[in-house]
C-alpha cells in the first residue's frame, strides 16, 4: 500500500509575507515606548489592532529611528512601519501610506524655565532642539528665518528631551501628540506644551508599507477607516495621551482623520484633491 501524499495547507499571506515584521520606535512615550513593562502608546495599540484584525502571523515589534523609516521598508527589514509617520508627497512616491490615523501640529515643549514662553516672539534668539529624519526638523529649519531661533538637530528624541531637561536647548520642538507624551512622562520635572503655540501645516501619521501591495494596502485602509470611527479609538487616545484633552475632551475629535482625508491619502502615488 503506497503512502497518499499530501501537501501542508499554506499560510496566510499578508504584503507577500507569511510572518509580518512590524518597525516601530521605543523611545516615544504616550506613541511607542519601551520600558520595564513592556511596549505602550497609541502606535503600539494600533499594531495590537492590526495583529488582531489580520489573519496573519506577526512577529514581535523591531525598533527603527525616525531617519530609518523608509529605508527599513524599502530593504525589507521591516514589512510595515508603525511609527509616528507623516505622510508627505515625497514619502508617498517611495512607499504606500494606510492612513491617517491621527491628525496633529507641530508645537514646543518647555521646562520649568520657559514659564515666559507663551508666544513665536519669546523664542526669539533662543536654541530650539528638533531630530533627525523628522518633518518637524524641515519646519524649524524654514521658520527659524523669521523668529530667529536657533535651531538644534540631534539624533533622536531623547537626545532632545535629555538637552531641555539639562539647559542646553530652552524648547524642543515636534508634533505635539509627540510632546504631550513627553510631558507626561516627565511630569516630575516640569515640562509642559505650551498651549496653542503652532508652526506648520498639519500632519497626518499613516501605517507605511512597500509599495507593489495595493490589495492589502487597500484592505487595511478599509478597517482603519472603521477603527478611527469608533469609540476604541478615542479611548485609545485618552488612554495613551491623557494631557491631550485635559480639560476639555472634546479636543481628541481634532485630532481625528476625516473619512475623506484617509481615502485621500491611503494606497496612492500621490494624495488626491
């Protein structure tokens, strides 16, 4: 009696993949962070979504710099980047963006000497610290011509709050759901967003992939559009950034992407009008 071969059933594939490798940053409290206890903050929520929602294998998150983002993707370190990513025109050419997710501005962090800071003008002559590989570093670059800051680049994000918690930068200057998180961690030591002081356009944060998966990219943007409608997503919000809302909870819904502006830019070349 001869044996009946049989062929194993194959996995599921998700962006060519049949074990997904997801990049994400570790130093961003309140977005993804890493600790003691583990992984937090609304990126690392949204990819706990995203693993549940797949029927796909996901391997544990890898940590990328904000400089690294696309380069990871595009060499196939990483399948997908869950990263605080803005999507810009420059970045939807080289790869695909499911999103936004979330919908912020660039604002300033101070210590508890820049209780002064409340306005463009009291920043006028003084260092303001950004990282690199950051759209925010692109804004402080241009604005600095007419209020006079002195800029600082570092290489990463904790480079910048170790520099204000030491005095050498009197702001650091990033999106402010990033900053937000940051105060809160360092509630202790008196860092604040000061309120209502933004530059630049808004930025729109997206799941990056590689291009040349426009079904799953197309998949995926249909169930974000869903979670960014429901109520885990502002719970995820309020859990991850509870400073964002202080006060007043109805400012969680500014931060939330319209249906039109993830149809816009999700799984295309470039954003639609």
């Amino acid at each position: 009696m001869g044996l009946l071969s049989c062929s194993a059933e194959p996995e599921p594939e998700f962006l060519g993949r049949e074990r997904v490798t997801v990049a994400m940053h570790n130093d961003l409290p309140g977005l993804s962070h890493v600790d003691d206890h583990g992984h937090s903050g609304l990126d690392y929520l949204l990819f706990k979504h995203v693993r549940e929602e797949l029927d796909v294998e996901f391997s544990d998150p890898v940590p990328v710099s904000s400089r690294d983002r696309i380069a990871q993707l595009v060499s196939k370190r990483a399948d997908m980047t869950i990263a605080s990513f803005s999507i810009t025109p420059q970045r939807m050419l080289e790869i695909d963006f499911v999103g936004p997710y979330l919908k912020t501005w660039q604002g300033f962090l101070v210590g508890p000497d820049g209780v002064d800071v409340q306005t463009m003008d009291d920043l006028r002559g003084k260092r303001v610290c950004t990282w690199d590989g950051t759209t925010s570093q692109e804004t402080v670059d241009d604005t600095r011509i007419t209020s006079e800051w002195e800029p600082v680049v570092k290489d990463d994000a904790s480079d910048c709050i170790e520099a204000l918690l030491g005095g050498q930068v009197a702001a650091v200057s990033t999106d402010q759901t990033i900053l937000y998180g940051f105060a809160q961690h360092h509630a202790k030591d008196g860092l604040r967003v000061v309120p209502d002081l933004k530059v630049g356009a808004p930025q729109y944060y997206g799941i990056g992939i590689p291009k040349g998966h426009r079904g799953d990219c197309l998949e995926l943007a249909a169930w974000l559009k869903t979670y960014v409608g429901s109520s885990t997503w502002s719970k995820d919000i309020d859990t991850s950034l509870p400073l964002l809302a202080e006060g007043d909870p109805e400012r969680i819904n500014e931060h939330k992407p319209s249906t039109d502006a993830i149809d816009a830019r999700s799984c295309r070349d470039k954003a639609s009008p």
